[in-house]
C-alpha cells in the first residue's frame, strides 16, 4: 500500500519554504519581471511550495518559466544548442544530443524508492528509507544548479480534459531533457490549475545534470518519493533517467491505478494503435505491452491508426467500454533496425524535411547526416559517435567491435508528424480498445501469435513475459522476466499488480461484447529454434500486420481457431488468406508448422519458471498458480501422445 503524504516531503525539508506567500517572496527575488509574471498565474499552492523550495535548494544563476508558446519553445532549442547539449544537423530542426559513454540507458542499480519503514517495494526493484535519501538528496542536489538556467514547464500526461491524464511539473537545469518535453509531452501552462483541481493531484520532478562528466557517474541517482509524487534526478542525462515526466511518473501513475483506483484503470507499458478490418471499413484499436527494445514502436507503426508507441493509461467507461489514451505528445524511439522495409513511414520522417527530430547516440558522418546500426543505407567510413571518433573496423580495450550507434540510440519527434497519426490522438475520451497484446524477446518457446481463452489465462499471458535483455538498461544481461513488460515501472508488490489486473479485466461493469481479447505475440523465434541453423528470425518485421489482422478478425468473429492448453491458435488457409491480403505476402504451410507446432519442453520450462518465481512472492493471486498448472497438465498430456514436438495437425486431430 502506498502511503501518501506520511513522513515528510524532502523538497520542503530541504528549502524550508512551507506558504504561498514564502514561496512568492522566493520569485520575487530569484526571478525577472518577466517570469515573475508567468509563476504568479499558477495559483496552485502545493505546486508554487514545490518550485520554490527546488530553487532554493538548488541555488539557479537564472530561472526560465516556459509557457509552451512557440517562442518559448524556440527560445529552449537554441539555448540548448548555445549550451552544447545539442548540436544542428545538416537537416533543418535535426539536432544531435550525446550522452556519456557509460549512460546509454536506464541507471537501474542507482534508481530507488523512497520508502517509508513499514512500506512494501516490489521485488524487482531498490529501496532506500526516507532519511538516508534525504542526506543524499540534500548532499548531491544543494547547490547543483548553480551557474546553470532552471528551467520550469507544466505539464500534461495526456490530452486535457481526459480521464486518464495526469498533470505534471518538469524542473531541470537541462535544455536538452527541457527540449525535449517540449516534443513528448503537452504543455499545459494555461490549463494547469484546472487540470490539478480536475484531477486532485500533480506529479512533481527535479533534475540536473549537474558537471555532466564520466566520474560523477557511479553518484547519479534516480529517487522516486511515491508518498509525495515527487522524483529526484542527479548527475546523469540519458532521458530515461532525467525525463522524468516519462517512465518517472509513469510508476506513480501505476500507484495510482493499483492503490488508489484498483480495477478501474491501469498504467501500461504499452503502444496503442487502430488496425483496419476487411476493405477498411472498420477500425479495432489494440494496446500492447513489450520490453523496451522488444519491437513496441514496429507495432505501434504496423497500424494504420497511431496512438502511442511506449505507454498507455486504460479506465472502463460508463457504457462498458475498456477506454486507452497515449500520456505521450511524441516519440522517444529506439532507432536500431528501423528502415524502409519495416518502418517506412518513420523514416520519411527520419530522411525528409519538415520533422524536428533530435538524435542521441548515433553516428553523425562529415555531413552532419546521422547514421545507425540496420538503417538499410550504406554506412558511412567514419564519423563521431557515442564514444568519441568513429572508423569502420574499431574495437574497444577489450577488442570488441564498437558498433556504428549504440543499441539504444534514439529519436525524438513528435507523435503527429507520423503520416499514420490518427486523427483521433488529442480526443480525451480515448480510444475504444479491444485487444491488448503481451510480447518479448522470445527466441525459442512461444508462437508469433496465441490468444488467451478467458480474462484470467490472459493476465497470466501478461504476468509470464520472459525476454532477451535489451540495451535499453546499463548492465543487463541474458534472459529474464519481465512481467507485463512493467516490471521496471510497477514501485509495489507484483501480487498487488496482479491482483489489480485480474480486477479489471473481470470487471462486472465492462460489457461483455466490449471485453477486450488478451493475446500473446512473439516475432523473435529463429530458424535455429525450430531445427535450422540460422540465427535470423523465422519470418520478417513486416509479418506482425499479419498476427494483428488476425487477433483484429478474431475479435469479430471472422476467424476460427485452434484450442491448446495455452489458448488459441490460428489456422493455416487463414493466415495464408490474410498474409496475402494484408502484406501481399506468399505464406507456407511449411512456415506454419514451424511457427505454430508447440515445443512442449520449452513451454513446460518457462511455466515451471513462472510458478518458482512468483512461489518466492507474498500473497500472489492462487489464480495464477492454477492456471500455470492446468496449462502445464494439458501441454504433458500432448506430450504423452505426440511427442516433444507437437503440430497444429495434430492439435486439430
């Protein structure tokens, strides 16, 4: 259980201001006549006393109120650039931003939560008690803007007006993690008092990069105070770490969903996106969930109507509907792989003028023209990236080869530059979601697309995620779990999570037509894994508009289906129909047989997996445990009379 606004709030403990009128003395000192003016039309005490008290702890030379106008916005890019955190591009409004070397992702071992004595933190996550992180707080931040620009924006976590939307305030000394708020969130500096009296409640963040340099490294924290709703970024500039809008306040948002509000919304991890039913004349929108890195914005893009592309908050409508909005303005995509083959209408943003895109961590050639690791474009010889100086054929101290961009370079845009943004992407009512998806990195077990049976067997589709680790965290390594591909972001107990998804897609007040389906997909199996000897993935990027039209036709009726012990499976002459149909694509039997026969030891082995992993957990839902175990009878029943290797014939026999 979150405990809210128990203990002390360490930003007032630390700045002392405690009134309105305190924190007005505070501006009227520390700001010009100008941003004086904008701070004084918030009215929101709780939220003037959390800017005051970040100013006077961390001591700003100067303090920049952004209203979100397009002067301001300018103003922000160019001070960016003036200050180095970006650089231009040959390509108009194209910037390049470098993070340090050993920060090209999420600081997982420094990140904690800030928890009271008696308070419960997930497994999966660190904890630090209120009073150690109050020393460091004070110790690190104090001081840590001087000589810098604070800069202050308000916020909206999705489109005003909306049910599932957040407002937030975003304080940082960066221009770079201020530039680029500007391109993935709303700016709400006019609506912000009436977003918080709408809502209850706002989101505060706190950031500075600080020196910016490689030895202030193992010091950089990420603090998430849930008791307060405030986070605490120092000394690191990965926007992951310092963007706290984002996956920040991303967890309280899933506190809120868990503790405040349990099965009537959610907090995901998901895309969300509109795929179109025969000849067009429908539109069924999906969310879906997957690691970073595992192929979340290729799905978002495999529909014709985009929504969002990394997060997702859900709630259940009074006319029974299951509602998804995008908390998100923009993209902050991992750019690894994406080329004209599978993500064409992104990379016209990426290659065509009229986008403003900002790049990190790729290579940039003479030119001032980026360049990344499976573009489909021939590489350039040299450049500067990353790591410093480029050539073709570098190795590292350990003779390593040193890749052309890192594994999680990024871009930056907003949402609607996409030629496939629906028009629907600012309409707060949301998008009437029916099918939410599961995925991961899954090389060997599971097939490219299963459908859950029942609400439960899909929570538990969601609950079993196991993926390949993806350079989106330093340090990671190897295969491991990632429930609901949230598990990073979910600050309780995973079986309180649980609990609060089984809620909700049982939720007596979801109208049973409207139920969405929950399937499974997985476009990582290789030749190897099914008796090649490739390492290549069995079938293409482009094949999950495939395993989407399917789960899109299901969900009407328009398709059978196959029943196993782990849900349903789709049909040959329907996914041969579809594949020509949807991507004009020739599918074989042969192929079929590969992706859909169930690997029975595989399958076994990840369930056996899941049941000693959450056994370890407290109080998890004994639905969980039957359904694995029911899945696991069924699957050694195939066994016993077909074998280790069980096909979709033999299914239907």
């Amino acid at each position: 259980m979150v405990q809210n606004k128990v203990g002390y709030d360490i930003i007032q403990k630390i700045g002392g201001v405690s009134t309105a009128e305190e924190a007005l003395g505070i501006f009227e000192k520390q700001m010009d006549a100008v941003n004086l003016a904008r701070i004084q039309k918030i009215k929101n005490a709780d939220a003037l006393l959390k800017i005051a008290n970040a100013i006077v702890m961390c001591r700003p030379d100067d303090i920049f109120v952004n209203t979100g106008s397009d002067e301001d916005v300018q103003r922000v890019r160019q001070m960016s650039l003036e200050k180095g955190e970006e650089a231009a591009l040959a390509m108009e409004d194209h910037t390049i931003h470098y993070d340090l070397a050993a920060e090209q992702g999420r600081i997982i071992d420094r990140t904690f939560y800030i928890a009271n004595p008696d308070e419960e933190i997930s497994s999966l996550a660190n904890r630090m008690d209120r009073d150690d992180a109050f020393k460091e707080v004070q110790d690190v931040m104090g001081g840590i803007m001087k000589g810098k620009t604070m800069i202050i924006g308000f916020y909206n976590r999705g489109p005003v007006g909306s049910k599932g939307s957040n407002p937030a305030i975003e304080v940082t000394s960066s221009l770079y993690v201020s530039h680029s708020a500007e391109l993935l969130y709303r700016n709400v500096f006019d609506h912000f008092d009436a977003e918080v009296e709408r809502q209850g409640h706002f989101y505060a963040n706190i950031h500075s990069e600080g020196l910016n340099r490689a030895e202030d490294l193992p010091n950089a924290r990420v603090f998430m105070d849930r008791s307060f709703q405030t986070t605490y970024s120092m000394n690191c500039t990965y926007a992951g770490n310092t963007l706290l809008l984002k996956k920040g306040n991303h967890r309280f948002s899933v506190d809120k969903a868990v503790y405040t509000n349990r099965g009537n919304e959610l907090a995901e991890h998901m895309f969300i996106t509109g795929i179109d039913g025969p000849d067009k004349k429908r539109v069924t929108w999906f969310a879906g969930a997957a690691p970073s890195g595992c192929g979340k914005t290729t799905t978002a893009m495999a529909g014709a109507h985009f929504l969002g592309d990394d997060l997702a908050q859900m709630w259940i409508e009074d006319d029974g509907s299951v509602r998804s909005i995008n908390p998100e303005a923009g993209i902050f995509g991992i750019v690894e792989d994406v080329n004209r083959e599978g993500d064409p209408l992104l990379m016209d943003c990426l290659r065509k003028p009229g986008t403003e895109v900002i790049w990190s961590n790729v290579l940039i050639d003479d030119d001032k023209v980026p360049h990344w690791v499976g573009n489909g474009e021939t590489p350039p010889k040299k450049g500067f990236n990353f790591q410093g100086p480029w050539e073709e054929g570098m190795v590292d101290e350990n003779g390593k080869p040193v890749p052309m961009s890192h594994p999680n370079s990024r871009c930056t845009l907003k949402a609607t530059a996409l030629a496939n943004c629906s028009e629907r992407f600012e309409d707060p009512a949301g998008a009437v979601t029916s099918v939410v998806t599961y995925s991961g990195r899954d090389s060997d077990t599971m097939p490219p697309v299963w459908l859950a049976v029942t609400p439960d067997h899909g929570v538990v589709i969601g609950a079993s995620i196991v993926s390949a680790a993806t350079a989106t965290e330093v340090g990671a390594t190897g295969v491991k779990r990632a429930p609901w591909a949230n598990a990073p972001f979910i600050p309780g107990a995973l079986a309180d999570y649980m609990d609060a998804q089984f809620k909700f897609f049982n939720s007596k007040k979801i109208d049973d037509k409207k139920r969405p389906l929950l399937a499974g997909l997985n476009y990582f199996l290789t030749h190897e894994a099914r008796g090649g000897e490739s390492k290549k993935l069995l079938g293409e990027k482009r094949d999950v508009k495939v395993w989407l039209g399917w789960l899109e036709r299901r969900f009407h009726g328009d398709v059978d289906a196959i029943m196993t012990p782990v849900g349903f499976l789709p049909k040959y002459e329907d996914l041969k129909k579809l594949f020509k149909d949807i991507i004009n694509k020739e599918y074989s039997e042969d192929l079929y047989v590969k992706q859909f026969s169930l690997y029975i030891d595989n399958i076994v082995a990840r369930i056996d997996l899941q049941k000693e992993a959450y056994g370890k957990e407290s109080n998890v839902p004994v639905r969980l445990f039957e359904i694995l175990d029911e899945q696991r009878q069924g699957l050694m029943a195939l066994r016993e009379k077909f074998g280790a290797i069980v096909t979709p014939a033999q299914l239907m026999a």
